[in-house]
C-alpha cells in the first residue's frame, strides 16, 4: 500500500456528517468555505467539505509533488510526459517563463494588426466572419462571442465545426461571400472535418463570385507550415505556440473571433481576468486554493461518495455554452484510465453535464432533488442582468437559483414517500456582480486549474488526448473502403449507407 492509498482510506472513513450538521457545528462555515478572487465569489459551504479533509487531500497533492509540477506548468517545463511538451496556457495570459510569456505576446500583437487591417478593409469590406475549428479550435470562441457578443454590432461571426454539412450551409445561409473572412481554426491544420468545411467555405466564395478567395481566408494555427501548403497567405496566418493545447487554446490566435467581434480592449481585458485567477493558483497554498479546494470536491464525490457525474447549471442565458466548453476541458483532460506510471485509477473525471436555469429546473431537476444518483451541482449566477427588461426577470432568475441549492441541502419529510426530499444533495455557487471578459477569463482559468490539480490529485497527465484516435482512425479505413476488415454489425451499416 502507498502511503497516499493510506490517507485515501483515511478519507473514505471519515466520519459523514449532514451539510445540516455541518453547519450547526461550524458558526463560522461561511468564513470558511467561502472565498473571494478576481471579481468572482465561490461558496463551497454547501459541500461536505471539511477541514480535516481538506487536510488529508493536501497531504495526497503534497506526497504526489504537487509543488513541483504546478512550477512546472508555469515555467514551460514539460508537463505532459507521453508528448513531450510543456503546456503553456497560461502564459497566453502573461503568466508563465519569461520566454513564452514574451513570445504570446509577440503572437498577439501580429493577432491585433490583422485584425485591425480587417477594420481598415484591407482585406475587402469584411462583415461577416466564418470562423472553421472544431473541438478545442470551436467551443472556446463560441462560448466567448455567445456569452459576450452579444450586444456587439462588430461584426457578424458563424462558428462552424461538425462535418455535417447541414451546419455549414445554415451558417452561409445568412452570409454575403464579397463580405465574408473565413478563418481556418485548427492547432494541427489537419483535422479533417475541418478542412473539409474550410475547402467547402472557399467553394461557395467562389460560387458566389469571389475572383481570389484565398484573399479573404486567415488561419490560426500552431502548425502555420500546413496553413501555407493549404494555400493561405504567409501574411494572413495568425501563429500561436505548440505547447497551448487545443482545449486552452482560446487564449491564442484561436480567440481571433472573440477578439475581433469584442474588440481587442475585451480580448485583453479576458487575458487579464484569467492572469489574475493564474497568480492565485500559482501562488496560494492548497488549503486556500479556490480551483484545488474544488478539484478536491469533485474527487470527494466521485471516489468517496460514487458520484459518476457532475452538473453544472449557469442561471445566465450567456453562460449556455459553458457546460458544453466544460465537457471537453474536463473530460478530454481527465477522463483517462491510468496513472503517467501506468497504473489503473480508482475513477475517471466525473462525467461534466448541465443546463441553464430556470430551463433545467422544469427538465432534469427531479432527478437531482429526488433520483437515486448523487450528482453534485454548481451554479452560476451575475448579480447585474445581461438585458434591459424589467428587473423582476433577472429577481425571479437569481431567487429560483438560490432556492434550488437550499433545496438540494434541506429536503422535505413527508408521510407520503413520493413527495419527500432526501436532502443533504451537495451543490456550489459561484457568483459575480457582472458578467464582464474579465470574469469570464477568471472563470475559465479557474476550471483550468481544477482540471490539473484533478489530475495531480489522482496522478494523471490531462494534456494528452489519445482517446479519440482510435475512432479516427477507423473512420479514415471505412472511407478508404476497406469495409471487409470491420465487425458484421459495423459491415452491415457500411453496406446499407454507402452500398
Ligand atoms: O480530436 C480531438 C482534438 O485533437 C482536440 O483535442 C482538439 O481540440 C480538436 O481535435 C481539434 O484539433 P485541431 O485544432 O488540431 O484541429
């Protein structure tokens, strides 16, 4: 048994006391389950959370060198051993090896005169932006123009990644070809579904007229060689380093369609939010450590108590995307099997889902309140609206927020068992005044951090993604026609659609 196996045990035999209980016996819970930074405010009281646990899980990052690798990660070391790279996201945000740091800049700079030529027209009467990513090169940027773009009259931006061309077409639909800059999102320029949309976008530009199409196309890219070979202009590819990974890379040039329907002033004012949420996970330690503290609970959960799931519910319209951004951040980095020595893990990341309130109260909230599974929930709310209707829409939106987390904990006795609660259901809230960029990037940041310290605390690498090769793979024989090497089941499907 290794000694951090022990404190597991230690763990799991604790002692369990009610979140009723907890805050009966603890006067001064709030002072210490709640905390504050970077304009954002997080309320973990809510959570079985204790302090002698948050002791024992300290101690685990402590014996697994958590130290180290966090100094790692924010000094361009390598920090993902089975690629051989450092992961420097952060210093996108100006905090990480002065090198880097300098380098991300330099990035943005050339991000912020072609984007600023673009106004100028330098590229034709640009309106409308047709940006092409998908994963990593797509959620971020949707999340970012969804939750802040809208009020923008900038410029008019599609956001276009499953290969199915019913998406595509939806999104040109709306588009003039002589107004349209496409921009070709991808870290590795090689992504097929996303040269597949690109080479169709520059089809319909020329179907619609455009003598050069290529004039109007930008790339944003870590691989700017393939960018050239696919036949965009040197000067109109926006480079960002190989060691930002593709689902931290909204940060990069990736951000370009944020960048340019916000303005750069947002895109900066992001950077700094997620810089100010960098220098407190870098420097506090992990019994004050917001995104540890969380990483924490979700293991609290999914190891101890068997929670297979976690929820994430924004009561803001804005924040619609987030749990989708969320699932790819936290279970493309952490829904791994094994340890960076190889061994199993007792459980992969919980699986990330959600909604927005008051939506998902009148879908999936009679399963959180009265299923059978625990799934701890977080909620996020802004305390200024995101519209100018009467107040008693975003009054009705905060209450029914706060009612459902004081639900989930109290529940309801009743002589009738269809109608009572269970309660002692963990939830989170995390609150802001405002939903402003720098929130945002404070936010994002946060998970960021979670995600790592998830993956220290069960001594996993969650910059790798070797899951989702296989299926590629497979995909690229089924389209090279070899349908006689696949399973009768799969055989018989390729048979049916392509004949
Ligand atoms: O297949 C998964 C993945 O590699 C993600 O990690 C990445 O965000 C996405 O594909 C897109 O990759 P790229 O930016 O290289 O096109």
């Amino acid at each position: 048994m290794t000694q951090t196996d022990g404190i597991w045990k230690d763990i799991v035999a604790a002692e369990r006391p009610t979140l009723i209980d907890l805050f009966k016996a603890e006067p001064d819970r709030l002072s210490n389950f709640v905390f504050e930074e970077a304009g954002l405010r997080f309320d973990f009281a809510k959570t079985h959370l204790t302090k002698p646990l948050i002791a024992k899980f300290a101690e685990i990052l402590k014996a697994g060198g958590f130290d180290a690798a966090r100094d790692a990660l924010f000094s361009g070391a390598v920090v993902n051993p089975t690629e051989g790279r450092a992961a420097e996201h952060t210093a996108e945000r100006g905090q990480g090896a002065p090198e880097s740091v300098d380098r991300a800049k330099a990035y943005h700079a050339r991000m912020r005169a072609l984007i600023d030529a673009i106004e100028a027209d330098a590229m034709g009467p640009i309106r409308h932006v047709l940006h092409i990513g998908i994963g990593g090169s797509a959620l971020g940027p949707k999340l970012l123009v969804d939750a802040l773009g809208r009020e923008s009259d900038r410029y008019d931006v599609e956001i276009v990644s499953n290969v199915d061309g019913a998406a595509l077409e939806q999104a040109l639909k709306r588009f003039d070809p002589a107004a349209t800059l496409i921009a070709i999102a991808s870290k590795t320029f090689t992504t097929s579904e996303t040269m597949l949309n690109a080479r169709s976008a520059l089809a319909w530009m020329a179907e619609g007229g455009v003598e050069d199409p290529y004039g109007q196309v930008i790339a944003l890219t870590a691989a700017p060689e393939k960018a050239i070979e696919f036949g965009v202009d040197e000067t109109r590819i926006l480079p960002f380093a190989e060691s930002v990974g593709g689902r931290y890379s909204l940060w990069s040039s990736i951000g370009f369609p944020a960048a340019i329907a916000l303005g750069w002033d947002a895109f900066e004012e992001l950077l700094e939010g997620a810089g100010a949420m960098d220098r407190h996970f870098r420097y506090a330690a992990p019994e004050e450590n917001i995104p540890v503290l969380a990483a924490f609970i979700d293991y609290y959960y999914a190891i101890v108590r068997g929670a297979q799931t976690r929820a994430i519910f924004a009561y803001d319209e804005r924040l619609a995307l987030l749990p989708f951004y969320l699932q790819q951040l936290e279970m493309e980095s952490n829904g791994k099997r094994v340890t960076v020595e190889g061994d199993p893990v007792p459980i992969s990341a919980p699986i990330t889902w959600g909604g927005v309130g008051t939506d998902a109260q009148h879908a999936v909230f009679q399963l959180l309140h009265q299923g059978t599974h625990l799934v701890p929930v977080e909620f996020i709310a802004a305390i200024e609206p995101g519209h100018v209707l009467d107040e008693g829409h975003h009054k009705a939106l905060l209450t029914n927020c706060f009612a459902q987390g004081a639900a989930l904990m109290a529940g309801k006795a009743s002589d009738d068992p269809a109608r009572s609660y269970p309660g002692d259901r963990p939830s989170s809230t995390i609150l802001m005044d405002e939903l402003t960029p720098a929130r945002l990037g404070a936010l994002i940041a946060f998970y960021e951090h979670r995600v790592f310290a998830g993956a220290k605390l069960i001594g996993i690498n969650p910059f790798d993604q070797f899951g989702v090769e296989l299926g590629k793979e497979i995909a690229k024989s089924i389209e090279s026609g070899g349908a006689t090497e696949f399973d009768p089941s799969t055989k018989a499907l390729i048979e049916r659609a392509f004949g």
